[in-house]
C-alpha cells in the first residue's frame, strides 16, 4: 500500500477541472471555465515583442531569474500597480507562478494543520484547494450583495480559537458570485480586523474587467488604504489581462511576510519563467496593457449583457441571479434546498454544461446554487446555451 503524506490525505480533483473533458466535447456549449477567450488574446503584440527583442534579452528570457522576479518587470509592474494607488514604496512585490501560487506561498507561510482561517461562503475554489492543501479548519463568512456578512464576521472573530490565521477575500467581480465588495463593507471589515493581529489576503484578478466606470470608487482597495494595524497581502494576477498561459501573477506584502514568502517561493520553483516575464514587462512597458484591457472589457460586457438578456428571457421566476457588472460569472440561485449537480446532469445531457454551487462551498456541501461563465463562449452560444440549462432547471426544481 502506497504511503502517501497526511496532508495529500484530503486533496480532491477539482470539480471545474474534471468537466473540462465535457466542455470539449463536440458541440457541447461550455458555461463552466474562467477563462478568456481563445480569440481574444493579444497575438498582435505578442508577436511584435517576440519578433523585436534584443539578443540580450532573448538570453535573460531564458535565464534562471531572480527568486522575487526580473527587475525590469518589478519595475514595470510597480509602475502599474502605483497608478491603481498601490503602495508599492512601503510594501515588497514578488512575481509568482500565477496569482493562485501566491495564494498557496501565503497558506504555507500561516498555516499550521488544524488552525482556523476566514474564507467567503461561497469561495474561489483554487483557494479553497490550498487552504485545505495545508489542513486549515475552514471558517466560512456567509456573502450578501455588496460582500461579506459583517455581523457574520464580527460573530467568526469573535467566537472562533485560537484566533484565525487570516482572512481570505475577494474584492471585486467575485468568484463565483461576481459583486463588488462595497467601500461600507471593506471599512466595516478594516474596523473588525484592527487589532486582532489577523493578516489578510486580498486576491484582485479580476481589477481590471469592471464594465461601468462608475464603479471604480467603490472598488477601491484595502491595500491602498493600507490599514494600521492590519497586514494586507495584495495578489493579483497577468492571466486575465494578457494570458493565462505565460503563467504569471504578484504578491504586494509587508516586509516581514514579504521575506518568508521569498524563502518559500525559492524552496518551490525557485523563480518564475524568464520568458513570460520579459513579455509581460514589454506588454506594459510599451502600453499594451492598457489599450487591450479597455478592448477586452467591452467584449466581456457585450457577453454579459448578452448572458443577462438571455436569462431573464429564458429562467423560471423561482431563479434569481444579480447582473454582472464585470468579471467573467453570474451566480444563479435556485430554489433553497435544491440540487445543482442534478441540474447539471440534465444540462449535460441537453449539451451544456456549468460548475455546481457545492464547488465554491468551503463545507462542500451547500448545492443550491450554481455559477454560468460568460467569458469564453461567444453571444450566439450563449444565447443558444442559456435557454438549455433553464430548461433543465425547470425540469428538476420547477416543475
């Protein structure tokens, strides 16, 4: 019998990455990936910054590089990072192997076997996945509309020892709920957590897909407040806002936590690839960045609305769901007690498929919920998709 170690004992599959094959399959409509788009990377100007790097620079992209990252992309990318309001200056940046290693570099930095962390109800199952990689005793925080529970909270923090290692949330364009933190539930959060000594990661990969600009206030941050008092780790990542595939994301963290991390990284991967991250600085150096994310947010609003449209044309009225106002997901709600795994088999067999609500539960248990993706299947498939999966729902909870 093969002895494998006690904290690979309760690792699981996750249950996104096993409907891949059904999302591949022919002529099935995927509603279940978030990812971008196929059609919309930048191959333009990938091309261009391959085609015009420098012999030295061809020889650094295939270097080992530092452990924290290239210089001249900690350089851009703090250029980046301080026009959101970042404080780069007084904190440490860190170029990681996507933004979900940093998140696992944070868990391994905190977490004992046994000792409670915050978590969202419901939550990013990539983090889930690392918390639980470490053994944490998940405390869930139910979500409202506009963020976390803060009576919630205050009761979690409150009642729960020893103390909770960290609080994990997402800010803006939530998955899977897809809401925007409001600025009164980010403050409430900052005045519950000062003083207590509980660190807390602030994962933001979807900051720049916002659709109304007049969102942006709210979306301020709790790093760029900076609290007293409260040690916020900012993450973020490149896969939304150039490609996935380059494998790329950041850590912002205070100093101390900035210099564990750094030997944590080192004992994991030693350094993140020189390749991506000569592209990366070139994609922001040069202005790409911003001229591709002002495209993409206008593609990614036009599948939402179109999502939206379909929605409300096509669910029963024992359905609810909030319109996206960014991000890649809308969160269905069904009706309470409901089983989404049973919706799912029904889709699956109508040909489309999405990811159940129990995914994203830190309990895994919690299944009368389920998440649609609009950001990697054009209008005429979602228009064409949507209404198959309300008439599965309507065939298992409405009948």
């Amino acid at each position: 019998m093969t002895r494998f170690a006690s904290s690979a004992a309760d690792l699981r599959s996750s249950e996104i990455r096993d409907l891949m094959s059904l999302a591949t399959a022919p002529g099935m409509i995927s509603f279940a990936g978030g990812m971008p788009g196929n059609e919309l990377f930048p191959l333009e100007a990938i091309d261009r910054i391959c085609y015009t790097l420098t012999e030295k620079e061809k020889q650094t992209a295939l270097q080992y590089a530092p452990t924290a990252g290239l210089p001249q992309l900690l350089e851009s990318l703090s250029d980046y990072l301080e026009r959101k309001g970042l404080p780069v200056g007084s904190n440490r940046l860190m170029i990681t192997t996507g933004s979900l290693q940093a998140i696992h570099i944070l868990a391994k930095a905190f977490i004992d076997p046994g000792d409670p962390v915050l978590v969202e109800a419901p939550s990013f199952i990539g983090a889930l996945s690392a918390f639980r990689a470490f053994r944490a005793n998940l405390i869930p925080v139910p979500l409202k509309g506009d963020g976390m529970d803060t009576e919630a909270l205050k009761k979690r923090l409150d009642t729960t020892l020893p103390s909770p290692k960290f609080l994990y949330y997402t800010p803006n364009f939530h998955n899977p709920a897809g809401i925007i933190y409001s600025r009164k539930v980010k403050q409430e959060m900052m005045l519950l957590l000062k003083g207590r000594d509980i660190p807390v990661i602030e994962d933001d990969a979807y900051n720049e897909l916002y659709f109304c600009e007049e969102d942006l206030p709210e979306m301020q941050l709790m790093k760029t407040v900076d609290p007293e008092g409260i040690d916020v780790c900012y993450t973020g990542s490149f896969s939304k806002i150039l490609g996935p595939g380059l494998r790329l994301g950041w850590m912002l963290a205070p100093e101390e936590i900035y210099g564990k991390c750094e030997l944590i990284k080192q004992s994991i991967d030693a350094c993140s690839p020189g390749i991506s991250q000569v592209i990366a600085d070139k994609f922001i150096r040069q202005g790409d960045v911003y001229d591709y994310t002002a495209a993409i947010r206008k593609e990614y609003k036009k599948r939402g609305e179109a999502m939206t449209a379909a929605l409300e044309a096509s669910l029963p009225s024992c359905v609810t769901f909030g319109k996206p106002r960014g991000g890649f997901y809308i969160w269905l709600r069904l009706p309470e007690g409901s089983d989404s795994t049973a919706v799912l088999k029904r889709a699956i067999e109508k040909g489309t498929v999405f990811v159940t609500g129990k995914t994203f539960d830190p309990d895994g248990v919690k299944n009368d919920f389920l998440r649609v993706s609009f950001c990697n299947t054009d209008v005429e498939a979602i228009r064409r998709g949507v209404p198959l999966i309300a008439e599965a729902i309507r065939e298992v909870c409405c009948p």
